[in-house]
C-alpha cells in the first residue's frame, strides 16, 4: 500500500520538485504547481477522450 507521503511526493515531483538526497521537503508552493500541471494533464485527457471525429 502507498503511503500519502509517496503520492505527494509525486505531485511535488509534477511540480519541479527534483528529491535529491541533500533537498528539504517540498513545500506548498511546488505541491500548488504539481497540482494545476496534474489538472492540466487530467484535463487534455478528458478533452482527448470526448472528441469524436467522423
């Protein structure tokens, strides 16, 4: 099981956070932007999956 700390992680990683060994833990700023680049990428798959040509 992953824990909320992997996936925020992860968000943060969307958002420029680059986890190196010597990096303090990301913080709201960089987890803000991984969020809206999340919803970015969510959103174009939703715009990519409603459009229907022919």
């Amino acid at each position: 099981m992953t824990t909320l700390a992997a996936y925020l992680l992860k968000i943060a990683m969307l958002g420029g956070y680059l986890a190196r060994n010597h990096d303090p833990p990301p913080g709201n700023m960089v987890a803000g932007r991984g969020m809206t680049r999340l919803h970015d990428i969510a959103f174009g798959i939703s715009i990519r999956s409603s459009r229907r040509c022919g």
